[in-house]
C-alpha cells in the first residue's frame, strides 16, 4: 500500500535477541495496529493504537511490546524473541473504528 | 467456536467460471462487513466494505449480506487468472473500546486458463 510501509521487510534473527519492526504511514490516520498471520490462525490481533502514546493490547500480545511516539510511526519490539514468533507481521491503519482498515505488505520474520 | 468461520479451501475453478466464496458468524451484533483480496506475499487489499444486508456491487464483484442468517458472500462473476489469491472476510463489531475486527482465516482461489 502506497501509505504504509514496513521495515524490515524480511529479517533472521536468533533465539533471545530483540527485534524491532517499524510501520510507517503518510495517510495521518489515528488508528494503527499490528498483526501476525500464521497458516490455520489467520489474521491475530497483537497490539493497537488510538493515538500518540495511546495503545492497548489485542488477542495475542504476550512477548511483544509497542510504542507510538508519533503519529505516522508504530513500532512493535519483541523483547527476547522465540521460534514461536516466527510469523508475518503486519501493519494496518484506519481512520476511525468504523473504517476498513488499510494493510502494508508484511514484514516475514524467522527466527532461528 | 470462532467468531468468523470461513471455509479455507483451496478453491480451483476454470477461468470464466462464477465464484462463490462465503463466511458465516455467530455474533448477531456485527455492524460492517468486508472482504479482502491477499495476493502471495502481500498484504490483504480491501475489495468490499458495507454495512447493510442486501447486496453491493463493483465491477465483477457483489457482496452480499443476509443479518439474519448470519452469512456473507462474495461473487466474482467471468473470474480471471489475476483472481487467484486468498480472500479474507471481515467484520466489526462494537465494544467498549470501539469497534473490533475480527477476520476469516482465508479463502485459497485458483482461477485456471
């Protein structure tokens, strides 16, 4: 999507490192959320935020953290990363809770 | 029982054919529903957004809603090969932090020429 961009769009990492990716948009919306997509479980709700240092947890946060310092940027850090986390993560924005929300491409994320 | 239960297919169908893919829900308190296009290593692409019961249509696609049976599809009509992808269903409901998405696991669709 033209507004959203994530980084890294790929990485590898180990067992017990940190990992930081970053969405990024350009559409001024209030509303970010991150999501992890697996084979079976769909689309799952990790973190979300309703504004600048505004955030909440979803289904599945346990092991992720996020922050919002500004309104085009959201990150999510997996503070001590495990092979369970191996995951595509993605982005989505909305202008308000009774929007579509809009997707980036993913970030695809290994961990060995 | 999941919320959203979307059958996962994999759906194969000749290029031309019409496409029927569905989603049922449990919870009569959802308001929007939408659809969404995945193509592979992309991120899902909004096709269809109402919130009414009845049908939508744009171009080749109609959603349709029914509320009271708790059911929701999608037609692709003269389906193409640039159809293949997985589709994703969507639904919001109210709650006490404003409305929550929930989705369908995915619809697999291969259009065949």
């Amino acid at each position: 999507d033209a507004g959203i961009t994530q980084s890294p769009r790929h990485k590898v990492t180990e067992t017990g490192t940190p990992v930081t990716l970053r969405c990024h948009q350009t559409e001024n919306h209030r509303y970010m959320y991150w999501y992890r997509q697996d084979p079976g479980h769909g689309l799952r709700l990790i973190h979300y935020s309703y504004g600048v240092k505004d955030t909440d947890k979803g289904e599945v946060s346990d092991g992720y953290s996020v922050s919002r310092s500004k309104t085009e940027d959201f990150l999510l850090t997996l503070e001590s990363a495990t092979s369970s986390q191996t995951s595509v993560y993605f982005c989505a924005i909305a202008y308000n809770t009774n929007q579509p929300q809009h997707f980036g491409d993913g970030t695809r994320l290994s961990i060995l | 029982q999941k919320e959203v239960e979307q059958d996962p297919g994999p759906l194969s169908v000749p290029e031309g054919a019409i496409v029927s893919l569905n989603c049922t829900y449990s919870n009569s308190a959802f308001q929007y529903f939408m659809w969404y296009r995945q193509y592979s290593r992309k991120g899902p692409e909004l096709l269809m957004y109402t919130y009414s019961s009845g049908n939508k249509e744009d171009g080749r696609f109609t959603a349709q809603v029914d509320k009271s049976s708790k059911y929701i599809s999608l037609f692709i009509r003269d389906s193409q090969p640039s159809d293949s992808a997985t589709y994703l269903c969507a639904m919001t409901r109210t709650s006490n932090t404003g409305n929550q998405f929930y989705f369908g696991t995915g619809t697999s669709l291969t259009v065949i020429p």
